[in-house]
C-alpha cells in the first residue's frame, strides 16, 4: 500500500501545492470560523468541517491522513507533534508511507541546511474524523490544545477526493470527481466563501439548475 504513489496519481502531483484551492483546477472552499471567543470559533470550525467531512466521506469506513511538517533533518524535532496527536487519541499504525520532499534551496532559513517537507500518510477509522479536524484546525497552541502543529490533509481515496482544513478559517475541497463537488456545493451553500463563490459558481452552479 503505497499510499505516496495514490496520492500523486489521483491528484495530479497537486495535493500538496498551497493554497489548494487555487492550484487544483476545481475546488470548493468553505468559511468555517465566524465571530466570538477564540474557542467559540474554534467549536464552530470543527463543527462546520466535521459535517462537509461525514458527507465527503459518505459511505466510507476509512480515510487516509496524511501529516505534513516542516524539518530541517533533525528528526527529534517531530516527537511533540507525535505527543499531541496520541493526546488526541490518534496513533499512528505500523502500516504507513512516509515520504520527504527537499525544498528548493532558495527557501531554505540558512545557506548550507537543507529543509524538508516530511510526509506521514496511514488508513484511519472514520471514528476518529473529529479529533483528527480538531487536531487540524487547532492552530494556535497557546489557545487550543492538544496542537501538533502541522499540516493535516484528508482523503477519500476511493471518491478521489481530498480535504485541507488549513486552520480555523477555512478549508478546501478539492479533486477530479465533480459529482461529488457539486454535491457538496448543493449540501452546504451556506458556507461556501462569499470572497471565492463566483470561481466556484462557475464550475458548480449549472447543476443547481
């Protein structure tokens, strides 16, 4: 199971690129967070995304995670990340693909240090969707905890489809199954960022007719 290679595959090369939804050709962005108290945003927020989830995830038992973290080769530097993910009651399997990605000189913080992008991918229950948003959208650890601080991205292999909740404000979804896009557009109008529905429009709402 080499999940590295599905992911590629499905999503073109493209499931890493930020911001998603404006590098993948047709996409649905949702506004999570609205006013209130840091926590009232953050429970809304994971609310929000834990409904557009059961429903991209409809009629699945699984997903697959992937983390995705900044390092700079010193692999200790990962073991809070691992803490606050078992906080969350998430472990990770034995069966698992990890991969790194070497960025590009030019974006590294210091000349002769080379800097990566690692990637932890596994089959997870969809039992644990919630805590898995919660560890996604938990982007301020002075605030919300537990936060592993790092990128969580969603999958839903079989429907080729794929979710980014990038923090408490929002999160794209994204993949080459329009049918289930446009279900979605229809299921959760409501949500839809205001800024991004015209691009949105222009590929989902001739279903609505």
């Amino acid at each position: 199971m080499n999940l590295q290679l599905q992911i590629q595959h499905i999503f073109s090369g493209l499931a890493f690129a930020r911001p998603l939804f404006y590098n993948y050709p047709q996409g649905l962005r949702f506004e999570l967070a609205e006013g209130g108290s840091d926590i009232e945003r953050f429970l809304l927020a994971v609310s929000k995304a834990t409904a557009v989830c059961r429903d991209l995830f409809a009629g699945e038992q699984s997903m697959v995670v992937c983390l995705r973290a900044h390092s700079n080769g010193n692999g200790f530097a990962h073991r809070d990340v691992l803490r606050d993910l078992r906080a969350a009651g998430i472990q990770i399997p034995a069966r698992r693909s990890l991969w790194s990605q070497r960025l590009d000189p030019d974006d590294w913080f210091e000349e002769h240090q080379p800097e990566y992008w690692l990637h932890l991918a596994f089959e997870a229950p969809l039992s644990l969707l919630q805590p898995v948003l919660w560890c996604a959208l938990a982007d301020n650890p002075g605030t919300i905890r537990p936060s592993p601080c790092c990128g969580v991205y969603l999958f839903n292999l079989n429907q080729r489809l794929m979710a980014l909740p990038y923090d408490d404000r929002g999160m794209d979804v994204v993949g080459p199954n329009h049918d289930v896009l446009s279900l979605l557009y229809r299921q959760h109008q409501p949500w839809l960022l205001d800024y991004d529905r015209e691009r949105m429009d222009a590929s989902f709402a001739t279903v609505l007719h």
